[in-house]
C-alpha cells in the first residue's frame, strides 16, 4: 500500500513589482502626482504520483500534472489637488483624481497518466503519457476598470463644512459599463458659535447631514456571456465527434450595483471632553443587486438583478473618561 508523503511535489513563483510615482508644485496650492504599480507573478506548480503514491493505489495509474499561473497587472493613479486658504473665513481642499487598471491571468493545466520512466522523467515530458487518459485544460480572464472622480471640501469660518463629490466607473465586467456615484455631506460646528464659544460646560456640539452613492461589480469576469463546454457526440454509426452545449447562459443585463445611504448625526461632549455621545441615523437603500440565483437544473443557473432593498440603522456611542484621577478605598489607602 502507497503512502500519501511519497507523492513529489513542487511549487515555485517569481513575483516581481515595480512601484513608482512622480509629483510636483504647478503653482502655489496646486499639485500633481502620478503613480504607477505594475505586478508580474509567475507560478509553476507540479505533482508526481508513481507507483508506490497513495494516487497510484487507490487509483491504479501513476499521474504527473503540470500547472502554470501567468499574470500581468498594473494600476494608475493620477491626482491633482489644490489647497488653499483665502483667509480666516475661507479654506478649500479640491482634488480630481484619474484610475484604470488592467489584470490580465491564464493558467493552464497539463495532466499525463501512466507515464513511461516517470521516476526518471516526471513532469519533464508528459507526452510520454497513455494518450487516451491525457488532460490538458487552461483559461484566460482579462479584466479593466476605469474611473475618475472629482470632490471639494470647503470651510467657512471654521463652523460650516460642506463636501461634495462625483465619481464615475467603468468595468469591462458589466454590459452597462459605466454608472456615476455622487455624494455630499454638510456640517455646523455650533461650539464656534457666539452664543457657545464662551460656554465652559459644552466642549462639542456638531450636527452632521450626508449623503453618498456607491458601486459594486463583482460578478465573475465574462459572465455577460455564455460559456460553453465541449462535449463528445456519438454517431449511430459508431464514428464520434465532438459538439459544444451552452453551460452557463449569459446575463446581458448586468449593470453596476448601486447602494444609495443618507445619515443624519450628532457629536456632543462636555466637562473638557470627558463625556462624549456621538449619534447617527441612517437609512440605506441598495438597488440592483448583484446576486447569483439558483434554479432547477433544467433552467440553469442565472444571475439576478433584485430590484431593491432598504434599510434602517440607529447608532448611539457614549464615551467617558474618567473624572476623579484619585480614588480612596475603605480603607483609606490610595489607588
């Protein structure tokens, strides 16, 4: 009988990453930068099962397999910012930012049963094979994003915040490929107020109001298409013959998911910032869901696009630190 530690197996990756950015002042308050990472990553992975393998008992055959992971990916980013400060009463903070990337990934598979000398050779020629028992599989998935976004922050007097933001993406994953993410938040620092700055009891009084819009598009690479699987026909005159069948019907309706949330919140704190409540409302509606639906073999499997869903969530944060530094015991000593 064949123990499973005699199978001889090896792994091996080169992985390489290049990293790099460039920036500069274009004039007072406005810069530029520009960064790029790409990745290289080279795996081979094989396996040999002779006679004396557990694989060779239980199965009867000895197997060599050959596996390749080849992957070549890179992201970049371009961001232009401008600061600046007007005077007491004014800040802005405006930043536009342009993204794609690009993740490229075959793997192929090479699997050779009852190799000839396969202590000798092993996964050095699995041609030497039984080839009605060869295997040989491999895939390729290319995938692209795109996206550009524009926000700005904006300060007035120190007690009034405003941000606002819109963000567009692209993805080669979806049949609409392009959907757009807008969001804006405003706040009002009552603790500058006249009628509290003066006020030593309250620390912190801010009221909060946001909105935002975000994507999803992780679905699997092609899955706008149908995927076909090859199979062996058998003529009534015994010839054969190999034909292709549908294994997966196609979704020519994905589109981004799109999750919309709006909150409403409150930062309070007193005695010199020793108690502190933060309160926040918030209320979510996602729209467009992403979300692989299974059905009775005969329908296939098909993705589902569920029209809505909405939810409501209630935070409350309360915080305290301690007030009194010293604290005696019964019995009079200090801790």
């Amino acid at each position: 009988m064949g123990y499973i530690w005699e199978s001889s197996n090896s792994n091996k990756t080169i992985n390489n990453r290049i990293q790099g950015y460039v920036q500069f002042d274009i004039l007072d308050g406005l810069s530029f930068r520009s960064q790029l990472g790409v990745l290289f990553d080279n795996r081979l992975n094989t396996s040999v099962e002779n006679e004396d393998s557990y694989y060779s008992y239980k199965n009867s055959l000895t197997q060599g397999q050959a596996r390749s992971y080849w992957n070549t990916s890179w992201l970049n980013t371009n961001t232009l910012s401008y600061v600046k400060e007007f005077n007491e009463n004014h800040r802005i903070n405006a930043t536009a930012v342009f993204e794609q990337s690009y993740d490229n990934n075959y793997n192929h598979t090479g699997t050779g049963y009852n190799l000839d000398y396969i202590d000798m050779i092993g996964v050095n020629n699995l041609a030497w094979s039984d080839s009605n028992l060869a295997a040989i599989a491999s895939d390729r998935s290319i995938n692209t994003l795109m996206s550009g976004m524009l926000r700005v922050n904006y300060v007035f007097m120190n007690r009034y915040m405003l941000t606002a933001s819109i963000r567009a993406d692209g993805s080669s994953r979806l049949k609409d490929k392009w959907s757009y993410f807008p969001s804006a938040a405003l706040a009002w620092d009552l603790k500058q107020e006249n009628f509290l700055k003066e006020n030593s009891f309250i620390d912190q009084l801010k009221l909060r109001l946001g909105y935002g819009s975000v994507g999803n598009q992780a679905v699997e690479a092609y899955r706008i298409y149908s995927k076909m699987t090859p199979v062996t026909v058998t003529t009534p005159n015994g010839s054969s013959s190999t034909a292709y069948k549908i294994d997966r019907p196609a979704a020519p309706f994905l589109k981004w998911e799109r999750n919309d949330q709006f909150n409403v919140g409150v930062d309070f704190g007193i005695l010199n910032g020793r108690v502190r409540l933060t309160a926040d409302w918030y209320s979510k509606l996602s729209k467009d869901i992403l979300l692989e639906v299974a059905r009775p073999s005969h329908m296939d499997i098909l993705p589902s696009l569920i029209t809505q869903v909405k939810s409501r969530t209630q935070v409350l944060s309360l915080q305290s630190v301690q007030i009194l530094s010293v604290i005696k015991n019964s019995a009079g000593t200090q801790t």
